[in-house]
C-alpha cells in the first residue's frame, strides 16, 4: 500500500491556513457541545493521527478498517447527504443497508491500498464528514488521485469542515507522491469551497447524473497541482 505517515506538522498547518475565518463557530460550537456534555473519548478503531486534528471540537483521521460503529456514523452521512438531495451516487430512498454496504466495499479498497478514507468526527467519536482519495488504477497516471465522496453531514456544515477535509486529502495525496487531483461536483456550495482552495474549473458535463429523486443534473469538473506544501 502506499499510504504514508502524515508527516508532522503538515495537515495541522493546512487546517489552520483554510479553517481561520470558521474558527470563531467552531469554538462557539464546541464550548455548547461541552456545555451538553458531549466531549468523551473517540473510539480509536482505525490508525490515528495528532497531526490531523482540527481546531476546538473536530478531528480528522485516517480509517484503514471501518468498526460497526464507524460504518453506522458513515452511513448516517451519506444518507443525509442523499436525503438532503446531493447527487452522489445513490437515488432516494437509500436503505441503511445499501449505505453500508457501499462502506464495507469502500473499506475494503482501503485496506487494499486503492484509496484513502477520511473521516471528521466530533470529539465525542459521532463522525460528521468524510472524503476519500482514490489512487488512479493505470501504471500510465502514477502522479494522479481522485477526491471522491467529500460529505458533510448538513447539521454540521459552514463550519469549516469541508475545508479541513480538503486540505487532509491533498496532504494525503502529497505525500503518496501524487500531484495533480481531480474531482467533480454538482453542488454550488462545493463549487465555492473549490474555487476558494485554489482548485481549477474546468467546464461542465450537462446530463451526467441522475438527482436523489430523479432528473438529469450537470456536473462540473475541477482539478489541482500540487507542487510541494500546498
């Protein structure tokens, strides 16, 4: 497999740069969440990391093997997202079995060295995003990786999640020795994020999925070189 150690200092610095303007919500969000008593210890079922974590209440760490506990918090997601209307994948309705078992598969690939599966969790372990770096399968694009299935849960968005998720994935694609990352998306929200990381747009693709509840969407095809830090 080709994962690599994040190296110190590194994921910590790239959250900080892309999750500054977030920072007074996310510490206003942790100080209620510690007012509720929802701080504990995080299950630590895949490998972890000190270097990823976020400021105040989020984490983000790498997951190399998925717990039933880890593949329920997944599934929550993917079927929020789906539900919420992201095209993604998946139509309406989306079976907590179908979410899982695309978890399964997805750790599975993991553990196989096809891919990297982040996920962002609140301290007391409930994750509330994820995104994953695919490595591209062709021996002729071995600088080359896909982000793929970046999802935040819709009760924890505009915090600086998706940011903190984005800038892990490059790091993760760093320092596997990839350069140049492509995705696509047919969220505007996720456009501007993109846009703000300093990914390029390329155009889009009219008709290229199906919405959760039928209907043709568009997706737009973005991509980004990454040379040294990012």
């Amino acid at each position: 497999m080709i994962f690599h150690a994040i190296k110190a200092g590194g994921v910590d610095t790239l959250i900080e740069r892309y999750t500054r303007a977030a920072r007074g919500d996310l510490i206003r969000s942790g100080i209620e969440k510690l007012k509720a008593g929802g701080l504990g210890n995080p299950a630590a079922a895949a490998k972890e990391d000190p270097h990823m974590n976020c400021p105040s209440w989020l984490r983000i760490r790498r997951l190399e093997t998925a717990s039933d506990r880890e593949l329920e918090g997944l599934s929550d997601v993917l079927r929020d997202c789906v539900e919420g209307g992201a095209s993604v994948g998946f139509m309406l309705p989306l079976t907590r079995g179908k979410a899982q078992a695309f978890w399964r598969g997805a750790s599975a690939s993991a553990a196989r060295g096809e891919r990297v599966v982040l996920v962002a969790e609140e301290q007391a372990g409930a994750i509330v995003g994820t995104a994953q770096v695919i490595w591209a399968q062709f021996e002729n694009q071995p600088h080359r990786a896909d982000v793929a299935k970046m999802l935040v849960h819709r009760r924890a968005r505009r915090q600086g999640i998706g940011a903190a998720l984005l800038a892990a994935a490059e790091r993760c694609a760093l320092e596997a020795g990839r350069t140049l990352l492509v995705l696509d998306t047919a969220s505007d929200d996720a456009e501007r994020l993109y846009v703000r990381q300093g990914w390029q747009r390329v155009g889009d693709i009219p008709d290229y999925a199906l919405w959760p509840a039928g209907g043709f969407c568009s997706t737009t095809i973005f991509f980004k070189e990454l040379r040294g830090t990012p």
